[in-house]
C-alpha cells in the first residue's frame, strides 16, 4: 500500500525530529506542541501543514503520536 500525501508530511515532520503530539478530544482533533522542537521541524510544519486547509490538516495530525496513547 502506498503512503497518501498526509501521511507522508507527518513522516518526515516527525523524520526532522517534531515534537507535536494529536489530541483527540470528543472527536476533534487538535495538536500540542509540548517541548522545543529543531527549526527544521518547526519551520517544515510552518511551511507545508499549517497552509494546507482544516480537513487536509486534520489528516496529517491523524497521523502524529497522540497525547491520549499515554
């Protein structure tokens, strides 16, 4: 099976060492970022997820580590 783009800018977000955590709260979604993270993270998030739109967003945060596995 092939990676669908979503999953493919959480990869590598979470490849340059990111640090946000997913959030699943009543079934809406949201991130935490808890510590520093590297500029490269920080600014690959900046750059690539948070211009995409709220439903394209939601899916890459599917994908991150969730505060909620903890």
């Amino acid at each position: 099976m092939e990676d669908t783009p979503s999953l493919r800018l959480a990869k590598e977000y979470l490849r340059l060492g990111g640090t946000r955590k997913s959030k699943i709260d009543d079934n809406i979604i949201s991130t935490r970022k808890w510590e520093d993270e590297p500029p490269a993270a920080a600014a690959f998030w900046k750059e690539k997820v948070e211009v995409l739109n709220e439903d394209e967003r939601k899916q890459v945060e599917d994908f991150l580590p969730s505060i909620n596995d903890q």
